[in-house]
C-alpha cells in the first residue's frame, strides 16, 4: 500500500441505525487502537469526535464488550486516554484491555481520572515503573482495614453448664471511643446477635432475614444457541464471548477433529463437540474454526472460531418451525451485509476517484462491482422481509392507498418495455378509486412486483389478461399465467430466473417474488393465490371517501384521519 485510506473511508460513511453505528465504532477501535502518528492531524481530530458521537448512541454495556473483544489491537496510549473519560464500566474495560509499553504507561497514568487509576490498580500484569508510579500517586488496592474486634463472653451466666443458652455463639462487641457514642460497626455486630439469637430460639413466622439458599427454585436459563472462542497452541479454550466466558474458558477441546487441525495448523469445519458443565452449555455442539497465527513471524499459536448447536433431527412429516428459520435467515444476513457493504464502499471510492485519478478501465471495474453489491444488499433486503412478514415480526405501516391507480399506470408503464417482445397487458381495471389499507410505499412495492414479474415472464407475443373488480368488500385482482410460469407445478417455488436486462423480479427469480407478494397481502388483510392458471390477488377494501374498513375485512380497525 502506498498510502492507507481506511480511516477517510470509514469517516466518509455516516451511521444511519443502530446496527450501522456500532459497526462503525468498532471500526474506529480497531484504526485508533493499532496505530498513532499515522494519519493527517485533521483526520484524526475528525476521527476522535466521530467517536465520542458514536459512544452517545451506544450503550455503555455493548460499548464495553465490543472493546473486551480481543479480535483487535489496543497499542494507543491517547485511546486509553480517550476512553477512560467515558462511563466506568468503558474506562475499566479499557485499561484491562490496553497494551502499552512501560514508557507509555508512565506517561499515561497521571493523565488518566483518579477513578481510571483505581480501575488501573486492579489489572495483573502492569510493568514495575508502572506499579511504582501508582504507589507514588497514592493509589493502593482496594480493601477496608480490619478492625480490632474483642472477643468475650456476653455474660459470665452463659458458662454454666446447665444453662441453654451456653450453646449460643459468643457476641462480638466492639469498645466504645472516647466520646462514649458506639461506632456503626459495633451496632451492626450487634443485629447480628439478634439474629443468632432468634434464629436460635426456633423458626418465626418468616420475618427474619434469609438468603436464598435452595428454598426458591431458580429460574432455568435458557440454552446457548451459539458463541464465539479462541483455543491455545493445545486447543484449550482461553476466550470466549463475556456471557459464556466463565462456563467454558479452560475446556480442552480433545476430539479428532480438533487434534487433527492443532497438529497440522489447518481449519476445523462442522467438527461434532460434546460440552459438559451448566445447563447453558451442555449437549452436543459443532465447531467450525480457523488457525491463528502470530503477526511477526507467523508461528501457530491456537484457533479461532465458533461453537453452534447441530440442526435437530427433523420427524418425518414435522413440520419446520418457522420462527426459528427466520432468525437463522436474518442471523445469516446481518453476517453477510457487513462484507458486501465494505466491497460496495471501496468501489465507489476507486470509481469516484476520492483520493485522487483512475485508470478509465479501473473505474468501470469498480462501477461494475458496486452495482453487483448494490443488487445483492437489495436481495439481502427482500429475504429479510419476507422472513419478518411470514413470521409476524414486522407490522405494515398505517396508510391507504388507491390500488386501481397503481395499477393502470404500471400496466401504461410497462407497454414501452414490452412492445419490443410484442408483448402486452390487457388490463381491464375500472376508473373509479378502489382504496386498500396499504401505505403508498407499500402498495406501490406490492403492484409492481407483481406486474414485474409477470411481464419478466412473458414471452413474444405473449399477453396477459388482467382484470380489476370489487366484491363483497374486497378487491379482487385476477391475472393469467405467463406460459413459462403456467408450467410449473407450484408458482411460489418457480426456479427459472429471468435472463438480466432492465425489467426483473429480483434476485432470486419469479417463485420467491410471488411468495414475498403474497406475504405483503397477508400483512395487509388478504392474499395470493394460484387458481386455474391464474393469480388472484384479493385486498380489503375501504370506502374512499373516509376510510372506514367495509364490511367483511378481516384486517383489525385502523385510525382514520379526522377531517379539517
């Protein structure tokens, strides 16, 4: 690299969400945390407010694990510095995670907040000068001094034999002070006693304190579904992810599988583990992960990776739960996105020339790229909604719209695309309004990819029928089947993908645009189905002139707007 433009790329890009922001804050860790003096004074200043911003947005708690992560290099002294300002729990994460010379250390330890400096003093493994430092500030361990404490017996009655209460235990008392009043150590002392004392006598009516021991049972947690580790050169777990962290760390992974990749320094793939320990962890697991090795001079120093429970063994004629299958898709596209936007982000700045000229060639390759991943994130998108619209986690937005006018004027705008294919709609809708309860947004989606995707289909010459009425309360919507898609056994599962042009059904071809159509349909009160040879598409229909639902929908009562 003749020069590094990662921290003016990740500047560039503004935090739009929750998701966004924290992904930028761990960006700006890792390029701050692993190098100084590397960067235009300007950009860094830019750099540094960026993330004080982001660090308001997010909580403290996620701020704190994503800087435990051990995935990235703390070597800043002014980040130390930085984040020992922020909240205590930031600030102690900080100073546990950092790794500084001994020169650094000496030179941060009198900047840092008295606060820091306990947080500080609490971390194994500071150099001497670094110890020393402390101890000259004044910074000590942690601990209150013990009290000297007389023991004696209450009352001389209490050693004879015959008295019951010679079983009690002797009481604690501390001395007065000079000026007569009792310390607030010896009055706690002494509710002890009194708790001894009554607890000796027998069992009240439940008014004395008690810890839960095993007289409540506890609520079972639920189990991990997943998480992320490291091993050592021996394959024994020395990180793990903070919420599994105490379970697991200093496990020794002693399968086949793992041996056989620690000695020959190759990955682990799908490797069946067995762990034993909480009810969290428990059970069977499998593995996949990668060796590690050291920067300076690559020698092999363990693995990286992450542990997920197997699949369950599907009954014959079970049917899939489909909530679980959702998270999985929307597990697996949060992992995709990240990458795909980075590609995206690196090509538009070759192809806009940011940092300076292009080769012409250069920048269509780059052109080319940041289009690829501009369709992909758009089907990331689409698999994300109709996961959340199948399973219910996502509710359609207030509004209404007149679907029969977005209808006539896609049908009237796809006639210039098809003419070449001499290909056309027969559209037969009315013109008077048919209001539904979709947003525009939304009914405009849900119209033109259905249009879409029956004009993809079609062939030359081919022409499709479509037919707009209202009935019983409803709006029914019925199409012919182009013959390509009239073929198939089910529509919703049509595999053919349309060949790349300027009309498309999406990424994923005809079927899945149909089912995310009819899934759109049933969020809003109606649906999709495939009847002889034809879509029928039925939506509530509300009065246009106030938007009351009519009668027969089954889409709960929505809140009209109030005339003015």
């Amino acid at each position: 690299m003749q020069f590094d433009d990662r921290l003016a790329t990740v500047l560039r890009h503004r935090a739009s969400d929750g998701r966004a922001a924290r992904t930028q804050f761990r960006q700006l860790l890792d390029l701050l945390g692993a190098r100084r003096g590397a960067y235009d004074r300007n950009l860094l200043s830019a750099a540094w407010l960026r993330l004080g911003a982001l660090g308001e947005t997010i909580p403290a708690p996620d701020r704190a694990a994503m800087i435990r992560d051990t995935g990235w290099r703390f070597r800043n002294p002014e980040l130390a510095a930085h984040l020992a300002e922020d909240e205590p729990e930031v600030a102690a994460a900080a100073l546990a995670r950092a790794e500084l010379a001994e020169e650094d250390w000496e030179a941060l330890i009198p900047r840092l907040p008295i606060r820091a400096r306990g947080f500080l003093r609490l971390r194994a493994g500071l150099p001497p000068r670094a110890t020393d430092l402390l101890d000259r500030l004044g910074i000590h361990d942690r601990g209150l001094p013990v009290p000297e404490l007389a023991v004696q017996p209450a009352s001389e009655s209490r050693s004879q034999p015959d008295d019951p209460r010679a079983r009690e235990p002797l009481e604690l008392t501390i001395p007065a002070n000079d000026s007569g009043e009792e310390s607030a150590i010896g009055a706690l002392v002494r509710r002890i006693e009194a708790f001894q004392r009554a607890r000796a006598k027998g069992p009240s009516a439940d008014t004395s304190p008690r810890l839960p021991l095993g007289e409540q049972e506890e609520t079972a947690r639920p189990p991990l579904m997943g998480f992320a580790f490291t091993t050592d050169s021996e394959g024994r777990i020395d990180w793990a992810e903070p919420q599994v962290a105490p379970m697991v760390v200093g496990t020794l992974l002693t399968t086949d599988d793992v041996r056989s990749a620690l000695r020959t320094w190759q990955r682990v793939e799908r490797a069946p583990v067995e762990l034993r320990g909480a009810p969290q962890i428990a059970g069977e697991w499998i593995v996949d992960a990668a060796p590690r090795f050291t920067v300076p001079g690559g020698r092999f120093y363990g693995l990286a990776g992450k542990f997920r429970r197997p699949a369950p063994h599907r009954v014959a004629g079970a049917v899939p739960d489909p909530g679980i299958e959702a998270d999985r898709i929307r597990q697996l596209l949060h992992e995709l996105r990240t990458p795909v936007n980075a590609i995206q982000g690196f090509a538009e700045v070759i192809q806009q020339q940011v940092f300076g000229p292009v080769p012409h060639e250069y920048r269509a390759l780059a052109a080319n790229i940041a289009a690829d991943s501009a369709r992909m994130l758009a089907g990331f998108d689409e698999l994300d909604r109709l996961a959340r619209l199948e399973t219910g986690a996502v509710e359609p937005l207030e509004g209404d719209c007149d679907f029969a006018l977005l209808c006539r004027g896609l049908a009237k705008q796809l006639e210039g695309v098809l003419a070449p294919r001499m290909a056309k709609f027969e559209a037969d809708i009315p013109p008077s309004p048919l209001v539904v309860p979709m947003a525009l947004r939304e009914g405009e989606a849900l119209a033109w990819r259905l249009f879409a995707t029956l004009a993809t289909a079609l062939g030359a010459g081919e022409a499709v029928e479509v037919a707009m009425r209202a009935e019983g309360g409803a709006m029914a919507l019925t199409a012919t089947l182009p013959a390509v898609l009239a073929a198939e056994e089910d529509v919703f599962a049509a595999a053919p993908r349309p060949a790349p042009g300027a009309l498309s059904a999406g990424m994923f071809g005809a079927g899945f645009a149909l089912r995310l159509v009819r899934a759109e349909a049933r969020a809003a009160g109606g649906d999709l189905e495939h009847v002889d040879e034809r879509l029928r598409l039925t939506l509530p229909l509300l009065t246009a002139a106030r938007g009351d639902p009519s009668p027969g929908s089954n889409r709960q009562e929505r809140r009209r707007p109030q005339a003015r």
